[in-house]
C-alpha cells in the first residue's frame, strides 16, 4: 500500500470496532506499566538530588551549567520537535499520519517538564554586562541586562502553552468518547475536557480551523524558540560565532529528532502498547522517509555553515571551528555525524531496511544519540567560554568539561521526568487519535478496476 | 630556480612616508603600466600595483594626515589564490604570490575577494603614446584585455639577479638596488625595505624581529583576516591620538 | 470544490496537440522579433569582446555586475523545473501533472541563459572560458583549481542541464508516439526517430515510469546543491563583508524557488491566454500554486530576517556601512523599498485571498512582481556588496549597467521565450500522457452530502 493508512485487521473496518478496541485498550493497562512509571518516578526524584547538588556551586560559575542548559537544549529539540510530525501531515493531508499524530501530540506535555528545566539555565546565563556581543545591542540601545532570559521564558512559555493547547483540540472528540462511557468523577472530568463536544459540522469545522491554526503557530514559535535559545544561550556566549544559519539548523535538528523520537514512541506502542493493529509498516516506512530525508538535510545545513568558517579561515573563524568541531570535542562530533548523517545515509537506502518496522526505529535510535551528542558539544562549549575579552575573536580555546556526578543525575532525572509525564498523559490521553482513525474509513474505499481491485483514497479540499 | 627557502617581503616604515608617489610612478614604468589617465580614473578603472592611501588621525584641532603605500601583501594565506578556478594565481616556493597571464580567464572572482584590494582587472586593451612604445620594459609582459594583473614584487628584477648572481657563483646579496623593487629604489624616504624573511642576516628579517615583538611597531594589515601577509607596516602609535580611532573622512 | 471536466482522450489528443500541429498566425511574428532582440544582444557581446570589458558599467569596486545578477536570477528560475516535477511527483500531488513538462522545459532554457550569463558574457576572456567549464587540457600538466567555486559552479550547473534535459525527454517520449503517429512525411521520420521505438506496451511503460521516478530521485541532490554551490561563489569570500554569511546557501535555495515558481505560475497564466488551455490549467492549479508560495515565501523572508539580524550582530563597520548604503542611500534604498514591496509585501498578502489565488490576472501581476523583486533582490546582494564600504577609502564606488550590459541582459531573457516558442511548436507543451493518467486515475467518493475527490491508489 503506497500511500493510504491500511489498519489489515478486517474486525476493525467499521468505526464502532476501532472506537471500542482503542477505549479499551486506553482503561487496560498491566503491571509491567505501573512498576514503569514508578521507576521512572524514582529516577527523577534523583534529578531533583542532582540539581540540588550542582545548586552547591551557585550560577555564578557559568561552565559548570553547560550540561544542565545542554540537557534542556535536547529535550526542547526532540521531545518539543515531535508535535511537528503530526502537524506538517496533517495540513498536507497524508493519510499515513492519522495513527502517529497523537503520538507525536502527546510530547507537548513534555513541554512543562522542558520548562521546568529551563528555569535554572535562565539563572545561569551570565548578564550582558559582560560586555559580550548579543542581538541585543546592549550598551547601544539601552536594554535591560536581562533581555535574553526574559525574551527566551516567554518564547518558551509561549509555545508549551500553544502545544498543550493543540493537543487539547485534537483530543477533544476523544474525551466526549470517554466522558460518554465513563461514569462517576470520571464522567465529571471528561465533560469538563471535551467541552460539550457533540460533533456537529459546525463543531468539526472549528476544530479543523482551530488544529490548523494552532498547527501553523506552533510551527512559528517552535522555530522561535530555537532561534532565541541557541542565539541567546549558545552563540553569543562564543565570541566570532556569527553563523547566521545556526538558528534555522537548530530548528531543522529538531524536526529530525522530533521524527526519531516519534517512531521510538510508536515502537514502544506497537511492540508493547499492542496497538499492532493501528500502527503498521505504513507508519514506519513513511516516517522512515521523512527521517532519512531529513538527514540529508542535516549534512546540508551542517555544511553550509562549516563550508563558510572552513574556507573563510578568518583567525576567529578558526578559533570557533577549534572549539566545536575539531578541537576537545572532536570525539563528540563523530558520534554526531556519524549517527545523524552517515547511518542514515548509508542505511536508509537499503531497500529492506527501509522498508521495515526495525529498521527505521534502530536509526532513529541513533539519530536521538546524536542529537543528544550535538546538543552537549554545543552548549557545554558555549557555557565554558567564560572570559570575552575580545567581541570578535576568542582568545583561548577552553578544554573540554566531562560531566560529573550532579550531571549525571540530572541528565538521568530529567529524561525519566520527560518519559514519566508522557506515561502518565496516556492514561487520560488515548495515544492512538480514535477520530482520525474513525475518519479515514470514510475516505477509503475498494473498488474493482480492471481487472484488479484498487483503493480509491479520497482527499478532501 | 633559487632555493625553495626563501621567503621574499618587504617592510614598510609608514612613520617615514612623505606621501610623495615616487613609488607608484617607478612601478608605473617599471612594470608596464598603462597611463592612468583622467578618464581611466573617473572611470574607476586605473590601475596602480602600489598606491599611496591618505587617511587622517585625530580630531580637528590635532588632525595629521597620514599616508599609507598600499600594494599586494603576498599573503602565504591568500583569500585570492583557492577562488580561481584556473590556478592563474598561486603561491610559488619563494613565498610570493604570483600571477599568471596566460592562464587567466577573467573571472575577477580574486579581486572580489582581496581584503586589501590590490588586484586590477584590465578592462581595455592597453594603449601607450606613440612616443612611449619604446619605453616598455622588455622583460615585463604587456596584459591584454580581460584579465588580471597586481604587483609582482618585481619578479623580474629577483631571476635576472639571481640568475647572474648563479652564473657568477656569487651570494645573492641582499638589498642591493638590482634585486629590489622599483619602488623601494625609487623611495626619497626609505620607507620600504625588500628582501628575504627566512634569511636571518637580511635587514628586512632583522627589522622583522625587532619590530614584531611586543614592543616594537610592526603590525600587518588587517589581522582580522588571517591571511599571514608576508609586508610588515611599521608604525609607532601616536599617544597624542590613540583614543581616536584613524578615520578615512 | 474541484471543477473536474472528464475529458475524451481524442479531445486532449486535439487540445494539446494544436500548437505543434497547426501553426497559429503570431507564431512567426513572435519568433522573429524575439529573434532580433537575440541578435542584438549578441552584437553587442561581439561588441564587448573587440573592445574589451570597459565598455560595461563595471569598474574597480564593483568587479560583478549585471551578469552575475543574471546568472543567478536564471539559475533561481531554473529550479521551478525540479521543485514541481521531481518533489510533487515524489508527494504524488495530483495538481502537478499539466504543470510538469512546461516547468521543466523553463529549466532547461533558463539553465541555457544562465550559462550564457556567467561563464560567456561575464569572464574577461570569454574565448578561454571553455578550458574552464570543460577540463582543463591534460597534456600542460595544469589542472583545474577545483578549491574553486567557480569550478563547482559550472560541474554542478551542466550535471543539473543534463539531468533536468533527460527528464524532459523521458517524459516526453510517449508523447512524441502520439505526434509520430499523426504526422506525415519527413516530421514523422524525426518525431519516429525521437519516440525511439514506443509503442506503449507495459514494459515500456514501467520502464518510463521507473525512470521518472529514478531521476526525480537523483535529480534532488543536484537541486540543492546548484543554488547553494551558485550561493557559495559570495559566501565563501572574506571580503566582501555582506557576503560572508553562512545563511547564504539555504536563503538561496529558497529565494530560488519562490522565483521559480513563481515563473511557472506565470508561464502557466500565459499558456491559458495564448492556447486557451483553460480545461488543463485551472483556477485550481493556480491555487495550489498560491498557497505553496505562501511557504515558500515566508520561509523566504525568515531567511531574509536571519540574514539581517546576523548581519546587524556583528557590529563591524564594513558591515553597518554597506547595510546602511543598502537601504538608507539613494538609488539603492528605493530599489531596496522596491524589492521588499514586489518580493514579498505585495504578493503574500495578495496571495492569502482565495479570490486572487484563481484569477488568472490577478495571479500573473503577482508572479511577475515577485520575479521583479528577486531579480532586484540578487542586484541588492552583489552589487552594493562589492561596493565596499571597507577601510580603503581610494576604493569606494558605485555602479550602473551600460547599455551593452542591458542589451545583454535583455538577451538572456529574449533567448528563454525564443526557446520555449519553438519547444511548443516541436512538441507539446502539456504532457499527453500525464492528463490521460489522472483522468483515467481520478475517482470521487460521496461522504453523506459531499463529495470528495480521490485517486486510484496502487
């Protein structure tokens, strides 16, 4: 099947089976879910233990919050990057999309957790007073000390909030399932969150409207938010960093990482959720596109850039390409081009591979470590360039920072509270969009041609 | 060929320049120039392999004016030589940065990008009175149109020494009128000094030596762009004026 | 929403074929004046190489001019072709099937143009230039300096003609069957020679198939990597200091699109008032159009922001003085306030009206506005960019085209619409096969009231 979502399980061809098995699967969940969250829970009350021990350091000694702001730079580039992935689809119209949009919704929740872990790295910023160059022009127009932190936290509150509310108005048919079959204080909340949906035109109408707007903002803030944080927080603290296209890349590595950590999800769901009737090769194969596609953009972007300092070899040019490309952290820059660019490539046009639920997934493994990777080599570099003597040209290339026992766990923390709030999102949220899935059976038909049968897939305007 | 050791450049001592041009019009007759005439410099199409910049230092009571000579840096890190595409111009084994007629295409793609903009284009075919024909320096090529040409620091002038200097079994001696540029003989000031950095018993290695270390005044153009130039300026910074920055007004 | 008219194949044979079957009375007209304003501009290149590059407006500052703006203008146009063919194709948007062969066949001239924009017209000696576009002779040992940009540029350039040519033929073979069949004499001979044995058998038809899709495929690195080579020729330079961003490749990229589409969209607005196509090329195809140029061009103008704001960041004089020469200094801020009005402020806001969006008028304004605004856009980037505003006050100067830099330009643009006059008197210029595929692939479903339209999906 080239294009259309194709659930294969005949007992599901009707909109009631697919709304009864997804509720159910929702309210049945085993153990082996509960000892999960209850360990993931643990591992973040050992963040907390982290950060109360890097607190011991205070925020006036910048370098040693580089893993911190990095730990933030990569949930806020893969787990803010996945909502994309349903909302690029779905204002193309792809029907392949319909079992992988709530997945990649429900990673808005993970935005309260990244904002939580922002609010330190906002601390830890040195003030302008330092003199440094930012777009701020601090000094020329008379700014507040402050601009980058305040502009960041609003940016970033601004599209936590834009995502939860996306997912909001996609879930709510969902809710109005659920509130109609659940009774007692349930029954309360449900109604409460489907907000009298009863799914008249006029309502769906809106929805459309709504998930399109919502969509198209969230879009503009994510690459806002990337802009703003890796100017603010990465770039200006590198004196001779003036690499206009990084913002744009930081975004495009997000939409990468948002695409792997979709299909790690979707694998999780499919191997152990038992939702092998919704989620199929379809889905892997087509996100499996789009990630090999954007890693060929990943060696674009990356060269751009580095084609530019590398011939241009100004004296400050090479003193930023020492720092994060070939200098201490020359180590971490293989493992990211190798996991973010060569394996893709490589692998990815290998026909089985591609088309294969293992295959994709075990690349967007690698993807996610290689984002992580690039996300420490670039900001625990930046926050340990301390002295900017010189606006334009670092001085002295500072030696690598190796994470210590506070890192460690806060890395840990932070990452199981990230798991630990999706986990918990799927009990309220069905992870599977039931009326997505109810929707596409109306556009799907077979009809005999020829003298073979063919799928006529329709595709409203 | 001489011995690959050699390192040719030149030392310019900016606090003796008078600003007379004495040098641009020796590398003028030197060097084949065509006459640069009124309507060549309205067009902006002249061409000087050296010219003298004028700048002021210091604000208006205490202004001085400045001169600068201003010629091909001979960059061991040239931004010119990796943009043409046909190798016209590239690094030899004695440091210098050359120019080859026959190859060049024209692109200007090196003009566009010297920081120092000392490369000149031809745009006409050259053309000298009838009385001057016979002034032309036979060993230098006259350029035709459409391609590009910049100081050579006399490249003919460094074989044909040092082609007698290897058929006399002699040391090329270093300094001496033949071996320099057209413009250092031409200087009424001394302002510039030629000759060979990698020998350490030349005047312009030993000016280096001094001159680059923390006390002294030697600097090169524009650092910012990490071209390693192989001409050293000199120059004492004026107490009177440092907090003003030189301004081209 | 969809206005489909179920067409016989007879009528899309007859519709389609009648600009390379009947000779219609402007044609000669057209060809001939276009024609004229070709030659003229090849007398004046004549001109140029007997006198020398002097007789341009170019001069010591400003070493690139009108050409370059030219070359990169053309280049830009060039990736409609691909951007329409090879990515619609591959997202299977229906809506690209009788827009196809006329983008593609813009690529291939403005791909022409572009090359007799930069290497021909632009090099000083132009009689020297092939030993640059073509290897360099073995035998003197000199190789070409393949650091150079200026080799990339020409490597990628020819890849990109090749590849966009063979797509052009590949989809046009099946199509050539159908003119083969229908002519007579010595043009049956050539257009037999040309279709190369179709007879439309399944074979041949997958074969055809497999290689569209092959080639759209492969052709995409080669899309990207033209522009961002073409970018790369500024931005790898140190000093000029507009120029040594890094954001140039992709801003490129994407300015190149919205030209080029906007190319196409216009391309499309005139085959409907000369052919009367108008059952081919709809409203609706003119929407689809609109509302990508909508991304297109806001993605456009982020990278025009980024551009900008980093080049404000660095606070260096060389810098600040040639943005405030850009866009405080007369002529260059009107031209500047022109091109941000034509690139972007006028269309986008236009294009957000559904009504707009489907008027051929309105749509044909709007497209040739914005190619106006892109041409004065690559002006703005290369000609006040060599204008130094740097630390050698000798150097400072201004430009302006003279007449032969005009007349060649005009030449360039003379040689695409003399290009594509006589490709639609040879062959069709909405591929035959293509419409008679989504016809016989197109299908609707009824949704309660609705209903909604659908393809045949394998």
């Amino acid at each position: 099947m080239n294009n259309g979502a194709h659930n294969g399980h005949g007992a599901l061809m009707t909109p009631k089976a697919v709304e009864d098995d997804l509720l159910d699967k929702g309210r049945l969940r085993g153990s082996t879910f509960r000892i999960a969250v209850i360990v993931f829970a643990v591992l973040s009350v050992l963040g907390v233990v982290g950060f109360v021990i890097r607190l011991a350091d205070g925020f006036g000694n910048t370098p040693v919050w580089g893993y911190h702001a990095a730990l933030f730079a990569f949930i806020l580039t893969a787990a803010q990057g996945a909502p994309m992935v349903a909302i690029a689809p779905r204002i193309a119209n792809a029907h392949w999309r319909r079992s992988i949009s709530r997945v990649a919704e429900l990673f808005s929740l993970v935005g309260i957790v990244s904002f939580v872990i922002y609010i330190p790295v906002a601390w830890a910023l040195p003030s302008m007073e330092d003199g440094r160059r930012t777009l701020w022009f601090y000094g020329e127009l008379n700014m507040p000390a402050h601009m980058p932190e305040i502009t960041t936290t609003l940016v970033l509150l601004a599209l936590t909030v834009n995502g939860l509310w996306l997912l909001w108005v996609s879930a709510m048919p969902d809710f109005a399932m659920l509130r109609d079959r659940s009774t007692g204080k349930k029954k309360v909340w449900f109604s409460r969150l489907a907000r009298g949906w009863v799914g008249t035109s006029g309502q769906w109408n809106w929805q459309k409207h709504r998930l399109g707007i919502l969509g198209a903002f969230y879009f503009m803030m994510l690459v806002t938010a990337h802009f703003a944080f890796s100017l603010d927080f990465g770039m200006s603290l590198v004196p001779g960093w003036i690499d206009a296209l990084y913002p744009a890349t930081h975004a495009h590595n997000s939409l990468q990482a948002g695409v792997a950590i979709t299909l790690i999800t979707m694998y999780v769901l499919y191997r152990f959720g038992g939702y092998k009737d919704y989620i199929n090769l379809d889905q892997f194969w087509g996100l499996g596109k789009l990630l090999f596609s954007l890693s060929l953009l990943w060696f674009w972007f990356w060269f751009s850039s580095f084609i530019i300092f590398w011939f241009g070899a100004k004296p400050s040019e090479e003193a930023v390409l020492d720092l994060l490309f070939v200098g201490p952290y020359l180590p971490i820059f293989f493992i990211v081009f190798t996991f973010a660019f060569l394996v893709p490539l490589w692998a990815m046009i290998w026909n089985p591979l591609r088309k294969s639920v293992w295959g994709p997934v075990t690349i967007a493994c690698g993807v996610l470590i290689a984002t992580l990777f690039d996300r420490i080599r670039v900001y625990v570099a930046a926050f340990s360039v301390s002295e900017s003597t010189n606006k334009h040209l670092m001085v002295e290339i500072p030696g690598a920072v190796l994470p210590d026992v506070a890192d460690v766990l806060i890395w840990v923390g932070g990452i199981s509270a990230c798991i630990l709030i999706y986990m918990l999102g799927t009990r309220i949220i069905p992870p599977i969009n039931i009326w997505e899935q109810k929707e596409v059976l109306l556009y799907r038909i077979h009809k005999p041609f020829h003298r073979t049968e063919v799928q006529v897939l329709g595709k409203p305007e | 060929m001489a011995s690959t050791n050699t390192q040719w450049g030149m030392v310019i001592d900016v606090d003796k320049c008078i600003g007379c041009q004495g040098c641009v019009v020796a590398c003028q007759s030197e060097n084949n120039i065509p006459i640069n005439t009124e309507d060549l410099f309205n067009q902006r199409r002249a061409i000087e392999w050296i010219r003298v910049e004028r700048y002021w230092e210091g604000e208006f009571p205490d202004v001085k004016a400045r001169f600068i000579p201003i010629l091909c840096q001979h960059c061991n890190d040239a931004p010119c030589e990796p943009v043409c595409p046909v190798f016209a111009t590239y690094h030899n084994n004695e440091g210098m940065n050359v120019q080859v007629y026959n190859r060049c295409i024209g692109t200007r793609f090196c003009a566009n990008n010297c920081p120092y903009h000392v490369r000149f284009f031809n745009f006409w075919e050259p053309e000298w009175p009838e009385t001057l024909t016979n002034q032309l320096n036979p060993d230098v090529t006259v350029r035709s149109r459409g391609i590009m040409e910049k100081c050579t620091f006399c490249i003919q002038r460094i074989r044909r020494t040092s082609r007698e200097a290897a058929r006399d079994g002699e040391e090329l001696s270093d300094d001496s009128r033949e071996l320099n540029p057209a413009c250092v003989n031409a200087c009424p000031t001394d302002t510039l000094f030629f000759g060979d950095l990698n020998d350490p018993d030349s005047k312009v290695a030993k000016l280096a030596k001094e001159e680059m270390s923390d006390d002294g005044r030697g600097y090169h153009l524009m650092p910012q762009y990490g071209t390693s130039p192989n001409v050293i300026y000199l120059k004492k910074v004026d107490e009177s004026t440092k907090d003003s920055n030189g301004s081209h007004e | 929403m969809q206005e489909h008219v179920q067409l016989t194949q007879k009528q899309i044979n007859d519709d389609l074929l009648s600009s390379v079957l009947h000779t219609p009375r402007w044609w000669w007209p057209a060809v001939i004046v276009t024609g004229i304003i070709f030659l003229t501009g090849m007398g004046a290149f004549g001109y140029m190489l007997n006198q020398g590059v002097g007789v341009t407006g170019l001069n010591r500052p400003v070493f690139w001019g009108a050409y370059m703006v030219n070359f990169v203008f053309f280049i830009g146009i060039s990736h409609a072709g691909i951007m329409i063919s090879a990515i619609l194709r591959l997202t299977q948007a229906e809506w690209r099937r009788p827009v196809t062969r006329a983008a593609e066949v813009l690529t291939v001239f403005s791909l022409m143009s572009a090359l007799m924009a930069a290497p021909l017209v632009h090099v000083g000696r132009p009689w020297r230039a092939d030993l640059w576009v073509f290897p360099y002779d073995f035998a003197r040992g000199i190789w070409i300096n393949i650091r150079s940009p200026f080799i990339w540029d020409p490597s990628a350039v020819m890849t990109y003609l090749t590849a966009s040519s063979l797509f052009v033929f590949i989809a046009l073979i099946p199509d050539l069957a159908v003119i083969r069949d229908r002519a007579s004499g010595y043009t049956r001979k050539f257009y037999a020679l040309m279709a190369m044995g179709w007879r439309g058998t399944p074979r041949q038809w997958k074969l055809q198939a497999i290689a569209g899709i092959l080639l759209s495929a492969l052709v995409l690195p080669v899309f990207v990597s033209v522009h961002s080579i073409v970018s790369w020729d500024f931005a790898v330079q140190i000093a000029p200091e507009a120029w040594h961003s890094t954001i140039f490749a992709p801003y490129f990229i994407i300015g190149a699109i919205h030209s080029g589409v906007s190319a196409v969209a216009t391309l499309m607005v005139i085959m409907v008032w000369v052919w009367g196509w108008d059952k081919y090329l709809k409203p609706d195809h003119l929407d689809a159009i609109g509302r990508l140029l909508i991304i297109v061009a806001t993605t456009w103008f982020f990278f025009f922001f980024l551009e900008w704001v980093f080049a404000l960041y660095t606070l260096e004089d060389a810098e600040l003085a040639m943005r405030d020469l850009q866009v405080f200094q007369w002529p260059w801020s009107g031209l500047f306030i022109l091109f941000l009005v034509t690139a972007y402020f006028i269309p986008v806001p236009m294009w957000l009206f559904k009504s707009i969006r489907r008027s051929y008028f309105w749509m044909f304004v709007t497209t040739i506005l914005v190619n106006i605004g892109m041409w004065l856009e690559r002006f703005l980037i290369i000609v006040p960019g060599t204008m130094r505003r740097g630390e050698f006050i000798f150097d400072w100067g201004s430009y302006h085209p003279s007449i032969i830099e005009i007349l060649m330009v005009i030449m360039t643009f003379a040689w695409v619409v003399l290009g594509m006059l006589v490709f639609t008197k040879l062959f069709p210029l909405i591929p035959l096969f293509d419409i008679k595929e989504g016809m016989v692939g197109r299908d609707e479903i009824r949704i309660g009231r609705r209903i909604v339209p659908a393809s045949i999906r394998e």
